[in-house]
C-alpha cells in the first residue's frame, strides 16, 4: 500500500458511490449526468493505479476508459433525446470539477514520473478524458435535438 | 491495508449490480448496466487482470448500452406507430 | 477545371498526409519500443486511420 | 477477507436470479443475466488472484521479479466477456423477434397469449 | 399463481444461498499462494518468448478453446443477421438527417481515427501489453459508430459497406483455421505452435503463431461487432412495420 494507492482508493470510493447514488436516483437528467462522471470518475483512479502497482502497462485502461466513457454517455445522449427533452440536463459546476480531477491526476502522475514517452501519453490521456468529458456534457446539454428521425 | 482498495470496489460492485436488478425500465436499467462495467473494469484492475479489465471496458462501456437502447427505442418506436392514427 | 480537380487532389492529398502524421506520432506515443517493424505497422495503422478519418468527414454532411 | 470475494460473487449471482425470475420485461430480463454473468467474473478473477501478486504481462517488468497472479483464469473470463456480449445481442434480437410477433415483451402477458 | 411462483423463487433461491455459500467456505483463500496451473502457464509462455501470458494460453496453449469461442461468436452473430433481417411485412423508411451541435461532431470526427488507432495497437500489442484481438477489435467496431452517434445513421452506412464486412468476418474465421491446419501439414498437432520460429522476447513477432491468431480474432470480432451493430441499427431507425395489420394491443414497457 503506497500514497497513489491509498489515492485511488479514497477516489474510487467517494466518487464511485456519489455517481452510483446519483445513477440510480432522480429523474432522467441527472442518471445520465451521473452516468457520465463515471468515467472522470474511475480514469483518474485508474491512472493512479497504474502508478502504485508500479505497471506502466496499465495506463492502456485509463486510454481505453478516456475514448470509449464519452462514447457511451453519446449513446444516452442521443437515445433518450426524447426523455431529456424537458429538462435539458447540465451541470456545468460538476463537469468543471470533474475536469480539475482529471487534470490535478495527470499533472501529478507526469511530475511524479520521468520525463519521456510515458509523460506525453499521459498527456494525451488527459486531453482527451476531459475533452470527451466536456463534449459529453455538452451534449447532454441540448446536443441533440430533433432526433426522432435518425 | 492493501486489502482496503478491494474491499471498497467489491462493495461497489455488488451495490451496482443489485441497483441494475432493482431499475426496472430497461432504459435507465442500462444506465446502471454501463456504470456496473466501468465498475467492473475497475474491479478487475484491482485483482491484477488488466486484460480482462480491457475486455469488460471495451465491451461495457459503450457495446451494451448500445444494444440494450437500440432495442429500448425499437421497442418503443413499435408501440407509438401502432397506438398513434398515422 | 482541370485547375480545379487538381487543387481538389492536392487538398485530398494534403489531408490524408496531414491524418497519417498525427496518428503515426500518436502510435509512437503509444508504444513502448521502436523497431522496424514496429515502425511498419504503426504507418499502415495510421494510414488505414487516415483513410477513415476523410471518409468520415466526406459522409457527414454539414448544415 | 479469505471468503468475502466468493461471497460477494454468489450474492451478485442470486441477486441476477432474482431479477430474472421477477421481471417483467424481456429486455430488463437480458439486462439480469449480463449481472448473473458478471458473478462469474469476479468469482474467477478471485479464485485466481495472489497477495502481493502482479499481472503475469512481462511488457514492463523483468520475469520472476514479482510473484504473479493465475493467469488461465484470466484467460477464460477475457474470451467469455466478448463472447458473452454477442450472445446477449443474440438474446436481444428474440426479444425483437417477440415484440414483432406477439406484440408485447412481458412475459406474464406471453404466457396469457400461449393459452 | 405469482404467490406460488415467488414462494418457490424464495425457497429455490434460499437452498442455491445455502449450497453457494457452503461452496465458498471450502474453496481456496483468496490469495492463496498455490497456483498450480498458473505457474506452469507462465513457464511455458516464457519458454515460448510470449510477454504476455494471457494471450499466450488463448492463443497457444488453449488455441483449441479459443476457436470453441469464436465459433459461439460466430454463431451468435449469424443468428442475429437470420432474426433481424427485413420481413415481408416491413418497409425502410429513410431517417431525417439529425440535428447535432457542432462541438459533438468535430468531436465525433476527430476521435473517430484516433479510437480506430488505439483499437489497432491494442489488437496488434496483445501478445505483448494488456490487450489483443478480442479488446481490440471491439474498440475499432465502437470507433466506427461515433459516426451515427455524432452525425446520422446515413454517414455510417457512406462508409461501411457491410458485405465488406461480412466477408472479413467469415475470411477471419477461416484463417484462424488455416493457420491450426498449418500446424497439422508441418507435422504436429492441430494449431500446435511450432511453425514460426518464437524470435526475441518482447518484439512486436515474438510468439511463433500467436500475433497471427490474435490478429485473425481481431478482424473477426471488429467485423463481427460492426455487423451485430448494423442490424440493430437498421432494426431501431430505418425498418418499420407497414401499419394496418395488427392492431391489437400495443402494451410496451
């Protein structure tokens, strides 16, 4: 047990439990927002993992989790376009948090580390958790409208 | 102490997955259904499968819910075509 | 118009060229170790990722 | 802690069950067996898992320097996770099939239909 | 009739509680040091210059077992084309073009090669780094449908032609075949890993016959996951019933 360890235990547990009350609470909007913080919630624990196991090779999650959590918040986003219609959900103090996370996470674990391939990695995991976070969220926010057809 | 780490998601796990029993419209049942993959990518990080985590991530994340909606508004589109005059 | 088509092939080309450099870099990033064949694979991964990168571009259309 | 894991995995499995056998809805019932299947997952990956053990991947580490998990565990689950979800598409497109045919997905309602 | 059935639910579930929780009490610790099969897995994926043991016991020391899977897969994905294909009864209508925000689809497009490349270096590490075909080639069949998500339904049909699709499908399938024969015709056993040369520990051609089968699961999964997709699309946005035939209740959800 190390301090990135501890981190991602902590991370885990508190955002993991947030997001799972908010996933399964509340009217539709706030389920899929909740749905999409999971992924700025587990990519940066991930990533600390992948630095207290001491195994570089399990940053290759955290680059999956960051391209492919967007994508499925997309798929919600535009399948229950109806049910969100009303309510356009957005919660844009929480997206901007969420964000910080992710970018403290990776900012930290490039210091942490020596300079070189891995740090640029680590670096365009980062971009493209909080892009595909942000975008997410924007399309929650009224992404899609008139969908009926397609 | 490590133990602590597995302990935690193991929890989070089994309460996620009792969540995905408990919601029962599909759609919002697949809402749980992908938190319980990101869920379980995680889980099995943690027990040092990080292939297995891929798959589940690959998998979970995204061809699911994917599937699981598709069919939701298949489903749904067959009811309105029937119930509305057009 | 023969000026035209070959301004069109030029901007085609530049495109593609401009694709498969990014996503040839970001192969370096991703991998570990560099060697030849290594480097072989990463430009032909890259290259079929250019080529799905304009076609995707092409389909959508923008309004 | 020796127990807890295979403990949780049953109660993951029991709590599908559950599901299954209460729902009312065919595509929630595909939903329920994807968390049966899950079960088996973590009752695999925990069956096969080592104190102070490492993934058995030698891309960034030197062989024998760390002790290393099961790795044939491993093995099955990753093949049945994609495979287990073309099968649920499989399953998903019966019930389709079924809401095309009878006009209703419940399965209380399909029973009534059958006589 | 529902009493009975949740009295017998209660009482068959309570007995798989007692026989579930009797079974876990003699397993194993969990984290037990005594791995048996493990240890001799990894040594033989060592001797075999395979990085990463787990694709070595897919791919090599349970090669056989793998193509078990891929044939449930296979014939998973036939039974979904044969259950989603167009009826007499159904017509296509054309979906209108969606109205997508703008930052969606640049997003959309500028992921869309990115996780099509990561979905390629996952399949083609997997003998390597955590990854291989199975992880690998569901990336890249994701990666494609960020068209329909980020654009319309029409996009992704311009760039997917799905006989192309089904044909790879079946050519996977077929070279993981020619690949164990292969064995078999160089004198040992079916898909037995002897007939490359195993080459230096931790390069992109270490493993005999292992990158090659993992890139055949990886062409047959992509194709696979992107034909699944396309029926289901097809099904949820463009095939409707032509109306007048069934009128009966309509009881959804």
């Amino acid at each position: 047990m190390n301090g990135w360890i501890l981190a991602a235990t902590v991370e885990l547990g508190g955002a993991g439990a947030a997001a799972l009350w908010g996933v399964t609470t509340g009217p539709p909007a706030r389920r899929v927002i909740a749905q999409n913080l999971t992924t700025s919630a587990v990519c940066p624990a991930l990533l600390l993992l992948a630095q207290g196991y001491g195994r570089p090779s399990y940053v290759d999650l955290a680059l999956l989790l960051a391209l492919l959590g967007p994508v499925g918040t997309l798929v919600f986003a535009r399948l229950l376009s109806d049910d969100l219609a009303g309510d356009s959900p957005s919660a844009w103090a929480l997206t901007w948090a969420a964000a910080a996370l992710g970018a403290a996470v990776v900012v930290a674990l490039c210091v942490a580390g020596d300079p070189g391939r891995a740090t640029v990695k680590l670096l365009v995991i980062g971009a493209l958790l909080i892009g595909g976070n942000l975008i997410a969220s924007r399309a929650l926010a009224g992404g899609f409208r008139g969908v009926a057809g397609g | 102490m490590s133990d602590a780490l597995t302990v935690v998601v193991l929890v989070l796990v089994a309460a996620a997955a009792t969540a995905a029993v408990a919601q029962r419209d599909p759609a919002r049942q697949a809402l749980v259904l992908s938190f319980l993959g990101v869920l379980l990518a995680a889980l099995f990080t943690v027990l040092q499968a990080p292939d297995v985590g891929l798959s589940q991530l690959a998998v979970g994340s995204a061809l699911t819910p994917l599937l699981i909606m598709l069919s939701v508004r298949k489903v749904r589109r067959r009811g309105r075509s029937k119930e509305g005059p057009e | 118009m023969t000026r035209r088509t070959a301004r069109a092939a030029l901007l085609a080309a530049g495109e593609l060229l401009a694709w498969w450099a990014a996503l040839a870099l970001l192969w370096l990033v991703l991998i570990s170790t560099v060697d030849t064949l290594e480097r072989i694979v990463g430009a032909s991964c890259a290259a079929a990722g250019a080529l799905l990168a304009r076609a995707g571009r092409r389909a959508v259309t923008w309004r | 802690m020796h127990v807890l894991p295979y403990l949780i995995a049953a109660y993951i499995f029991l709590t599908g069950c559950y599901g299954l056998a209460t729902s009312r809805n065919l595509i929630h019932a595909v939903g329920c067996l994807a968390v049966c299947q899950s079960a088996t997952y973590v009752l695999l990956l925990a069956v096969g898992y080592r104190d102070g053990g490492t993934a058995p991947v030698f891309s960034d580490m030197r062989p024998g320097s760390r002790p290393v998990v099961d790795p044939v565990v491993q093995a099955l689950t990753l093949t049945d996770i994609v495979v287990g979800a073309t099968v649920t598409a499989l399953l998903l497109a019966l019930v389709l099939q079924i809401a095309k045919r009878h006009g209703t997905i419940d399965p209380d309602e399909l029973r009534e239909l059958r006589g | 009739m529902n009493r009975l059935r949740l009295v017998l639910l209660t009482v068959g579930g309570a007995g798989l509680a007692a026989l579930l929780v009797a079974a876990c009490l003699r397993l194993p610790d969990f984290g037990g040091r005594r791995h048996p099969y493990g240890d001799r897995a990894v040594h033989a994926s060592l001797s075999r210059h395979t990085a990463n043991t787990i694709a070595s016991v897919n791919f090599d020391q349970r090669a056989y077992d793998t193509l078990g899977e891929m044939s449930i897969l296979f014939a998973a994905v036939l039974g979904c084309v044969v259950l989603l294909r167009q009826a007499g009864d159904e017509r296509r209508a054309r979906p209108e073009p969606a109205e997508v925000a703008r930052p969606v689809r640049r997003y959309a497009l500028l992921v869309l090669p990115v996780a099509l490349l990561t979905g390629l270096y996952v399949i083609a590490h997997g003998q390597l780094s955590p990854g291989g075909g199975f992880q690998g080639g569901v990336v890249a069949a994701t990666a494609l449908h960020l068209l329909y998500l980020g654009a319309d339904y029409r996009a992704l049909e311009r760039v997917r032609p799905l006989g192309v699709y089904e044909t790879t499908d079946s050519l996977a399938v077929a070279a993981y075949l020619v690949l164990g024969t292969a064995g078999v015709l160089a004198g040992t056993a079916f898909l037995a890993n002897t007939l490359l040369p195993y080459g230096t520990f931790n390069t992109l051609s270490s493993g005999g016959t292992v990158p090659l089968l993992n890139a055949a699961i990886g062409m047959e999964v992509a194709s696979a996951a992107v034909v699944l997709l396309a029926h289901f699309l097809d099904q949820a946005v463009e095939i409707e019933e032509t109306t007048g035939e069934r009128t009966e209740g309509a009881h959804e959800r």
